[in-house]
C-alpha cells in the first residue's frame, strides 16, 4: 500500500516567529499501531520523510524488531514507508505546525494539534507516543479506545536510554498488540 503523499514543507512568518507545518500522516486502512512522534525535526522536514535524521534511533529499532526483510535504505523512502505500512504500523505526529527554531521539543510554540480521532483508522489497537512530549497528549488518545502507551524518544537527544532499553520498552507494545 503507498503511503499517504506528504505536503512540501510550509513556512510562514508570524509575528512571534517561524510557523513550521508537519508532515501528513503514514498509515494505511490496516495500521494497527499508530505512532505519534512530537513534531518532526529541522532534517525531517527538510527531507520530507519521518525521523530523517540519522542519529535517530527510530528506523534502527524497526529494523531489530523486524530484521526481515531487511529494511530499505535511508535512499529508498517510499520502500521504507510500504516496508512499515505492510506490517501494520503507522506514524504521525501529535502536532500538525508550531513554532520552532532548531530540532528540540523544548523549542515547541504555539502548536497546533492533529485531528487524531479525524484519522478513521478501522483495525486500530494501540496508540503510542514515541517521547514525552508527544506523551503529554495521551489524555486525547486515549479517548479513541485504545490502549495508549508511552515510549522512549527515539532522537538523539534522549541518551539517557541505551540502544537496548528503547528496543525492550518499543518490544513490548509490539508483541503485546501481535506486531512481532
């Protein structure tokens, strides 16, 4: 199944700074576990493609929990994205624009928040949110009745969690919801 297009990046100027736009959401009609970053990162938006960065643990960790077929090259995007849809896995971001200079969530003004319910996902059966920022939206997901679950960060900036312990917390959702 082909990813849903994501919009070219769109800047604005406000008068309080930078309003940054996200990207469109990647699931399909069979994600199971949807993922909800924050707010992708300056390389993300850049490139247009979910945890772009490569010091972000994100594609790492898919590729341990599912090793394979192995997962396509950082050059090969839309692979990636069939890759990740085919087994039952979506992402998008709990904010959909905000002001932000750089890459951290601490930076984060004035988000704007997506319509996550508005998603319509038929086979959904957990929710979880990939830091603490996306995290502190759980009180809105979890009203789509499903369980919700807070994950470690997956960007480099949370390196007070090794390569293993995010791998056994991000394995224990899988299993649980039979992604694994």
């Amino acid at each position: 199944m082909k990813p849903t297009a994501a919009p070219s990046p769109t800047v604005a100027a406000s008068a309080a700074g930078t309003v940054l736009t996200g990207l469109a959401p990647l699931v399909s009609p069979n994600t199971r576990v949807l993922i909800l970053g924050s707010f992708p990162g300056v390389k993300s938006l850049a490139q247009q493609q979910y945890y772009a960065h490569p010091q972000n643990q994100f594609w790492k960790i898919l590729q341990a929990l599912w090793p394979d077929p192995a997962l396509p090259g950082a050059d090969s995007y839309p692979a990636r994205c069939a890759w990740l849809l085919d087994r039952g896995l979506g992402v998008w971001d709990v904010y959909g624009a905000c002001e932000r200079e750089g890459s951290l969530d601490t930076a984060i003004r004035s988000p704007v928040v997506n319509d996550i319910a508005g998603l319509r996902l038929p086979k959904l059966a957990a929710i979880a949110h990939n830091g603490g920022e996306s995290f502190k939206h759980a009180r809105h997901t979890r009203t789509l009745g499903v369980p919700v679950y807070s994950l470690p960060s997956t960007s480099p900036a949370n390196a007070s969690w090794s390569f293993e312990r995010k791998l056994a917390a991000w394995r224990e959702v899988f299993v649980a919801h039979h992604l694994l």
